[in-house]
C-alpha cells in the first residue's frame, strides 16, 4: 500500500531491511515509521478523546497525579477537548514534535502557555534510533559488527538547525538520544544554540542509555536534564552486555550522573515499557528483573535508594516542567496532589512493591480514584 519495493531508496535517518538477492523489502522498516504512517487511516477526534479517557483511568489506577507526554498536535487536541469538558482529571506537560513547531504556532500554543492541567515549553526532536534495531549512534562499533556504528536520525548540523530554531522560538528542547555520539551530538546542538537563546526551562535529553564521562561533566555545565527510565535496564541488559560490551561500564549509569549533581527524572517510555512506575522503581533500587537477574543486579555500583527513586518519579519532573513551585511534594503552598499507597513502601522489600497498590488518587484535592 505504501508503494515500497526493491527500488525504493534508503530512507534519511532510516533503513528498509530488504530480502537478500531481491532486494525487496522484508517488511521490517527501522527508524521511518513515516513511509507507511500516512497510509493508515487516521482515528477521529472522538476516536482520540475514547483513547485518552482509557489511559487515564489506567495512569489514575496506577498513582499517577500527572504525566509527561510526546505525542503530536492530533493528540494535543483530543486533551485539550476533554479539558474544556472537564474530564481531564490527570495533569498533562505536553511536548510537541519538533517538526510540528509551526503547526504549533498558528493554533496559538506558546511555550509557557496552557492551563494547570495541561501547559507546555519543550519541543521532542530525535538524534538517533534505538540500541535493540542497531540504529543507536556510537562513537565505536557495535561488538558485533565493526563497521556498524548505528545510524544518526539527524545528522549533526541539521540537528543543530533543529535545536536553534525550537529555541528561536521560545521553546526548550528534549532530544532524544540512546548511544554515546548521539549524546554528544545532542550537548554540542544544545551548547550552540544557548549561546545565542537561553531557555525559559532546562533542556532534556531522553534515554542516555551510554555516555561518555567527558559528556556527564558537560550535562552538570550546560544544566541539562537527564530524563531516564529505569525500566529499560531489566529488559535491555542481554543485549547491551552482546552489543557494547565494556562500553556498558557507562550504561544506564543513573548513580553517576545523580552524583555529578545531574538533575535526573525518570520516566517509563510508555508504550515501549509498561507505564507502572512501580517497575521503575524496583529497576533503580535493584538493577534487576522481577525475578532477581542477575544476582546482586547489573552493574550493581549503580544502584539508587527508594527515596532517590521516587525523586526521580515527582520532583524532578515537576522542575523540568516549570511547574516545581507547585508540584512534585507534599509541601505547604503547592498543590494537593497526591497518591496514597495501601502500604508504606519504605517498610517493604523491593519484590512486595510489585504488589503494593495505589489505594487513593488525588488531584487538587479531589479524589480522582479510590479503591472499591
């Protein structure tokens, strides 16, 4: 349907796997949702608005007073359509795409601008792919392949393009960035285009599943968010240890970059991981999966306290946003929202808070989910 065959060429910041001999597309297509994207017939505003009101009441089950989300203008509408319904009961920090920016504009959406419920201020661009498809961007070859060093999603000076002009705009900017080199070439885009914008909140980079120590140094210089998800180290590590091998010294390494003074809010990756922030937490504290692999956890110098853990799921986040006068702890002025657990999670082992369940949910002071 999308019209791809052996002579269509290789996607920018992309690749088409392709059959050996014929060349025809496999159907696996790494980094370049957008071929096949707009041939899928788009869902309508109710459509979206149905979907948004399923995730909430999940994200509510949950804990969750409030999320950061990356979606497009599409979703933005079906948020800002239960808002003005009132029944967008979660708070929502929405990050528009970097691509969507003058879309953005003309609907009249400002960095800074936006309601308690849902505001905005930083633009989502891409630096690289992922490190299970290879696409990840590395500063030395993959263990496996050496002449593989993944795939920039942008290269450098278009990145840097990308970044000056969200910051022209007002905007703050949250990159995406899983290997080594994309990390740096995110720092280097952020570095140039502060020279000449500063932004109204601290930039983010997304994942930092490697960084270089040099390139730690620079996020403490530049006051760049590390935005993490602790998650991904019980699912990834196999394949990390195959991939960059030794390089893993300085993987998911979120005690080191907490320790350089590193402002660090983690996060789920939500729909790749499960958004239950409890899987988090266990993550951090024991670098673990579920059942206790490996024993004594991966690379267990890097293992977090709980209560850096659920610094990570409230105050950090509520700082990132712009938001962190009024949300992120319980503190007298801010805001009443709060999750109430059936147990304290201090006084349980890592393994029980698997089974610990929000009992009440509150926003604003409204109880917006309770246990039957």
């Amino acid at each position: 349907v999308a019209g791809l065959s052996a002579t269509s060429p290789e996607p920018p910041g992309g690749k088409i796997d392709r059959e050996p001999g014929t060349g025809h597309p496999s159907g696996l297509i790494r980094e370049a949702r957008d071929l096949i994207q707009a041939h899928i017939p788009a869902p309508t505003l109710e459509d979206r608005k149905a979907a948004l009101l399923i995730a909430q009441e999940e994200a509510l089950r949950l804990g969750f007073t409030g999320v950061h989300t990356m979606e497009s203008l599409d979703e933005w509408e079906a948020a800002d359509a239960l808002e003005k319904e009132g029944r967008l009961k979660m708070r929502l920090y929405h990050l528009f795409q970097g691509d969507e920016l003058d879309a953005v504009a003309h609907r009249g959406i400002t960095p800074g601008s936006g309601s308690d419920h849902l505001w905005f201020g930083h633009a989502k661009l891409f630096s690289d792919g992922s490190m299970g498809a290879k696409t990840a961007l590395m500063h030395e070859p993959y263990e496996d392949d050496p002449t593989d060093f993944g795939i920039p999603f942008l290269e450098p000076a278009v990145l840097e393009e990308r970044v000056a002009y969200a910051c022209s705009l007002g905007w703050s900017v949250a990159i995406h960035a899983i290997g080594d080199k994309a990390v740096t070439n995110s720092l280097d885009a952020i570095a140039k285009a502060r020279n000449t914008c500063p932004g109204r909140l601290p930039d983010r980079i997304e994942h930092i599943q490697v960084c270089r120590s040099e390139d730690v140094r620079r996020f403490h210089d530049l006051g760049v968010v590390a935005s993490v998800q602790p998650v991904f180290v019980p699912t990834d590590w196999p394949a990390a240890q195959r991939l960059w091998g030794k390089r893993c010294v300085n993987g998911y390494a979120w005690k080191t970059i907490l320790d350089a003074g590193i402002g660090t809010q983690f996060g789920s990756d939500c729909p790749i991981e499960p958004i239950d922030f409890r899987f988090g937490l266990h993550a951090a504290v024991t670098r673990q999966t579920v059942d206790g692999d490996p024993e004594d956890g991966w690379y267990p110098d890097q293992r977090l306290t709980l209560e850096q853990g659920i610094h990570g799921f409230t105050v950090q986040p509520a700082l990132t946003s712009g938001k962190g006068s009024l949300l992120g702890s319980l503190s007298p002025g801010k805001w009443a929202d709060m999750t109430i657990f059936r147990h304290n999670l201090f006084d349980l082992s890592p393994d029980e808070w698997l089974s610990t369940e929000a009992e009440m949910t509150i926003v604003q002071g409204e109880i917006v989910f309770q246990q039957r």
